[in-house]
C-alpha cells in the first residue's frame, strides 16, 4: 500500500478559498433573503456558483495538493460533474437559508444538505483519479468524514441564519460572519481531508515508481486563483449592491417620510406658505391656505405675498423682513390681515422663517386664523370696559355723594331757617298793622320780644349766605365731575377729532379720583403747549384710566409689604415734534422682570382668582398701537416705581399710514 504527503502551502490556500467561499455566500444569503421576484433568483444562482465553485476549487486544490509516488491523472466528465454537485448542493443551501421558515427546520435540512453534498462533491472527485493502481476506503473514516461534514454545517448555517434574519449590522455582524465562515471553511476542509485519510492507495505490481511524489503546484495556485477572482469579484458586487441598496432604502424611507410631512403640512390647521425672497411670489401653499384665500394652488403661484395682504406694499413689507434676510432674526412673529379672493378679510397670527431650499432664498410663511381668538378678545375688551365702568360709576357716585350730603344738609338748615324768619317777619308785620291803628298794646310787644329771644336774626344773617356758599360749591364740584364724565364718554368720541390731550388727562384724573385719591397724591405737568392730537378721545381716555388705575393697584401692592412707602403719582405731557407724549409714573411695586415681556399679552394678569380685573394693559397697547399707530411701553424697577410712556402720532397723514405690523405677512 502507497502512502502520500501534502504541500501544506496549498492545504492552506485551499483551506483560505473554502473560507472565503463561505463568507461570500453568506453575504449573498443576505441578499437573496432581501430580494423578491427574478431578482432573488438572479441572486440565487450567482450565490449557488459562488459557494459551489469556492467549495469545488477548495476540493481539487486539496486533491492536488496530495502527493504519491504513482503518476496519474483525472477523468474530467467526473471533474465536471463533481462541480455539478457542489453548485447543486450551494443553490438548496443558500435558498433554504434565506427562506422564513422554522429556525431548526431550515438550520436542519441545509446543514444535512451540506454535509452530504460536500462528500458527494468529495468521493465524486475522488472517482475521478485515474492512476496506475486501486483507490479503496476505510467505511468508518468515510462516516466520520460525513458526519464532520454535516455537523460543522449545521454550526455554521446556524451562526448564517441567526445574521441574515435579524439583520445584524455592524462590527459585531462582521464578526458572526467571519466565525460562520471559518466554521464552514473548516467544515468543508474536514470533509475533504478526513475522506482523504479513509483512501487507501495500492499500486500494480508492474508500476515503477516515481522518485519522487507527483504534484501540480502550479495549476492549483492558477485554480485557486481564479476562484479567489470570482469570490473577489462576488463579494464586491455584493457590497455595492447593498450599499446602493441601503441607499435606496433610505431614499425611499425618505421619500416616505417626505410624502407622510408633506400631508400633514397640507391637512395642517395653519397656513403655510413658501414664498421666493427675490420676487416675493408665491412658490407653494398648503392645502388649508387654498382653502382660507378662496384661490387654488395655481392661482396663488401667480400672486405675490402682498397681494392677499390689506393695506401692503412691497416697500414696506422687504423693510419688515430685513432683519430675517440679514440673520439678525431667526423668527418674526406679528400680526396682519389677509384678503380672501372674494375681498372680505380676517386676521392671522405670523410666525416668519428665512431659508435657503435648494440654495435659493425663501421665505417660509406660517399662518394662523386668530378670528375666533379676536371675538373673544373684543369680548374680554367689552367685559374690561363694563367693569372700568362699574368701578367709574360706584367712584363717581361716591365723589358726589359727598357735596350732594352738604346740599342737602345746608338745605335743610335753610328750610328750618327760612321757617323761623317767616315767624318772626309775620309777627312784626302784625305789630306794624296793630300801630298803624292805634292798637299796639304792651301784650303784643312781648309776644315779639319772647319770638326774638328764640330767633337769633344776626345768626340767621351769618350762617344763612355760607350755607348757601357751600351749596354753590358743592354744585360746582358735581357740575365738574358730570362735565368729565361726559367729556370721557361722550358719544361721538369714538371718532377720529382733534383732541386736546391735556384735557382728557384732567378729566380722566377726575373721573379716576375715587382710585388714587385715598391712596397717593396726583401731581401733574402738563405741557400748554401741546397741540391737538386727531385721536378717539373715547379710547385715549380709557388707556389713561387704566394706567391711572394701575398706578394705584401697584402702589396699594407696595404699601400692603411697607406702609412707610412713598405714594405719589406724576402724570406729564410733552410736546415732541411729530409725536406727543404722555408719562404716567408711580412709586408702585414696579414690574418683575420675568414677566415684563408678557404685561400686554391677552388675558395676561397678575390678579388673584377672587380678584376681578387685570387686563387694563392689553386694551390700552390695542387703542395706542393697533387704533392710532402710536407706541406705549414701559420702564420699571422693581420694588421703586413705573414709568409708562405714551407716543401719539401729531399728523393724521403719519397716523394713517399702515405700520409695519399692518403689512407684515
């Protein structure tokens, strides 16, 4: 019986080539489980040629690496078939693998499969050795190399089914694949060279033997090679399939979530607009914005923004959005007034956005109807107004109650008076009839006399013109406080008219007397210069009353934490020019700076639950900002006082102008 050796250069090589072999099957398992229709099948088969010729090549580059002492040679129909077998054995793996079924039911069958087709492939190949003697085998080695076949098999399909069906991405996937592919490559080696072992080799006694082992080196290193292209080449285009793949996922993934954005955007409560920075015209509009304007989409890409804006001009609207389109700003919040197509309007809350699509300029509009939000704040304006009335009334009621108590007090004393002075003249013009006639007697004289004892006539002349003085005064002082009243809502003031500013303070300062007088002194200084200002003297009249009562609100705040606090009010005017100003300074609580930006947002208050009130602030910034296009804000420090500070436009041209919140997207 011969005996042989091996290059262990190329049990080596063969060993890497099955490993590699495996690794790209793997890979192409991946695929094929990913991939449906002709593209899976397409896979398949490019996966079953991979594995086979990669467990193929191994097999003859391990036959060839066998060296003996007997010349032979190969029968290439057996070759042939062998590799018939091997890409066989490749496609049922790779298919079952990638199919979604019972882990140990395709872990089982493929692992089976594998095993018994790699020692198909083997003991076919091995058949096709032609040399000049007999090849047998030992049965038991021939089992032990099928049974190593099929349980390393089994271990490596298991590690290959666990990555391709949980699709394990990562470094940790890449090494469950390396450990899948050895345990594979060690599988199909064990196989090979445990069969190698059960042959036993015996030559014909008329063969002269070789001097030394016959080997083809070069030819496996040129198999082996090729194979090692076709894996190359395989697993690379496995890897830019899944890259592009991937890449496709995700563009689809994004197209997905693009689609899915863009209807929400579309099915939005608000109005979105995408308007070209350059031109100002209008690029896209959602669903809602149609919907709202009364024009379709096609329609509105031939508008510009200042179109379906009130009182807009292009001028004035870029001067607006400056400071988005130089990044001064990353929002612009306002509000403004759209026109529908069929010219009716309705007010829109603004939030404005610069961005650059597609390295173009534009502006993103979001828009929202604050229709239903203005009727309800018209509806808190009236509730505020109702009660600044109820306060004014019960103030006024109770700063005439008091010279209406002297009246009726002096008259009283005047009746009574009056009275006595009847008495005391009827008796003394019957002493003068009774001497006219020569029947005065002394009875008579005494009568008068007793009378006069109890009617002091020079009392009465004293009292009698200061009771009368002090009812004059007192009329005066009503007279005065029902003409304020009367000036403060008189009914044609909601007009725009020519409005003497100094005395709307004064007769707002006497309306409001009942709310500071028993809490703070009130000085003035009032510019007499002052022009007259076009204004609705009916709305300048309560944004004075609000800040006159919140002066006293936050002075009677201070004084509750220290009564030793100063109390003083100054409310001054000034003449600036083009504007007119009024100040209304306390020595209050003063403002907190956490919430000094929200003192004019609607329904914004500082008051208790059980107190009613607190919103004076958002009616006045309405009558001075959105009614005469003036200004109000406020300097404060907490714990010292308040300055409110009024500015009126003087021209009514300036005044009419729309500002830049009138013409604001």
């Amino acid at each position: 019986m011969l005996t042989g050796s091996y290059n262990y250069g190329l049990v080596a090589l063969s060993w890497v080539v099955a490993v590699l072999a495996a690794y790209t099957a793997i890979e192409l398992t991946r695929v094929v489980a990913q991939r449906k229709g002709r593209a899976a099948i397409a896979w398949l088969i490019a996966g079953s040629l991979a594995l086979g010729v990669g467990i193929w090549t191994m097999h003859f580059v391990g036959m060839l690496a066998f060296r003996i002492r007997v010349p032979f040679s190969y029968d290439w129909l057996m070759i042939a078939l062998s590799m018939v077998i091997a890409v066989t054995m490749s496609a049922f793996v790779v298919w079952q693998t990638s199919r979604k079924v019972s882990a140990p039911v395709a872990i089982g069958t493929s692992g089976i499969a594998l095993g018994t087709g790699i020692a198909a492939m083997h003991y076919t190949g091995m058949g096709a050795i032609q040399m000049a003697g007999t090849i047998s085998h030992e049965p038991t080695i021939v089992a032990a190399s099928i049974g190593i076949g099929i349980i390393g098999a089994i271990a490596a399909i298991a590690i290959i089914h666990n990555i391709v069906h949980t699709n394990a991405q990562g470094p940790s996937s890449i090494g469950f694949k390396g450990v899948a592919a050895m345990v594979m490559g060690l599988a199909i080696c064990g196989v090979h060279y445990t069969g190698m072992a059960a042959a036993r080799y015996a030559a014909h006694p008329d063969v002269a033997l070789l001097d030394a082992p016959a080997s083809d080196t070069s030819l496996s290193v040129v198999v082996a090679l090729a194979a090692l292209l076709i894996l190359g080449v395989t697993q690379l285009t496995v890897f830019f399939d899944l890259r592009i793949e991937a890449e496709q996922r995700r563009n689809r993934e994004a197209q997905r979530r693009a689609l899915h954005l863009n209807e929400l955007l579309d099915y939005s409560s608000n109005e979105i607009l995408v308007v070209d920075l350059e031109s100002l015209g209008i690029v896209n509009a959602n669903r809602r914005c149609c919907e709202n304007l009364g024009y379709t989409l096609a329609e509105l890409t031939y508008m510009s923004i200042v179109d379906i804006i009130e009182n807009a001009a292009e001028r004035s609207f870029r001067e607006h959005i400056a400071s988005l389109v130089e990044n001064d700003e990353e929002h612009l919040f306002t509000e403004s007034t759209r026109v529908r197509a069929d010219g009716s309007v309705y007010p829109v809350q603004v939030n404005l956005q610069f961005s650059n699509l597609d390295g173009a300029p534009y502006l993103l509009v979001f828009a929202t109807d604050i229709t239903a939000r203005k009727s309800l704040q018209q509806q808190l304006d009236v509730a505020q107004e109702y009660e600044s009335i109820g306060r004014l009334t019960s103030g006024v009621v109770q700063e005439i109650s008091g010279p209406a108590v002297h009246i009726a007090d002096n008259l009283r004393f005047l009746q009574e008076a009056m009275s006595e002075a009847l008495e005391l003249i009827d008796a003394l013009s019957g002493i003068h009839l009774a001497a006219s006639r020569g029947q005065l007697t002394p009875e008579r004289i005494e009568e008068v006399g007793d009378m006069l004892k109890t009617v002091d006539p020079c009392y009465l002349a004293d009292e009698i013109p200061l009771a009368l003085n002090r009812s004059l005064h007192a009329v005066s002082c009503i007279s005065a406080i029902t003409r304020a009243l009367k000036d403060f809502s008189h009914p044609d003031s909601n007009a725009r008219e020519l409005t003497d500013i100094n005395k709307s303070v004064q007769n707002t300062i006497l309306v409001a007397s009942s709310e500071w007088k028993y809490l703070a002194a009130l000085e003035t200084d009032l510019d007499p210069d002052l022009p007259l200002v076009p204004c609705k003297s009916r709305e300048i009249g309560h944004a004075l009353l609000m800040l006159i009562v919140n002066a006293a609100n936050a002075i009677e705040e201070r004084l509750r934490a220290n009564p030793d606090a100063p109390t003083r009010i100054d409310i001054s005017t000034r003449n600036l020019g083009e504007t007119v100003e009024i100040a209304v300074s306390d020595t209050g609580a003063g403002i907190p700076s956490n919430i000094g930006r929200r003192i004019f947002d609607p329904g914004f208050t500082t008051r208790n639950d059980d107190e009613v009130g607190g919103q004076g602030l958002t009616i006045a910034q309405d009558a001075i900002v959105e009614g005469h296009g003036g200004s109000i804000d406020f300097t404060s420090v907490e714990g010292e006082g308040t300055t409110f500070t009024i500015r009126l436009p003087v021209e009514a041209a300036r005044r009419l102008t729309p500002t830049a919140a009138n013409v604001a997207a």
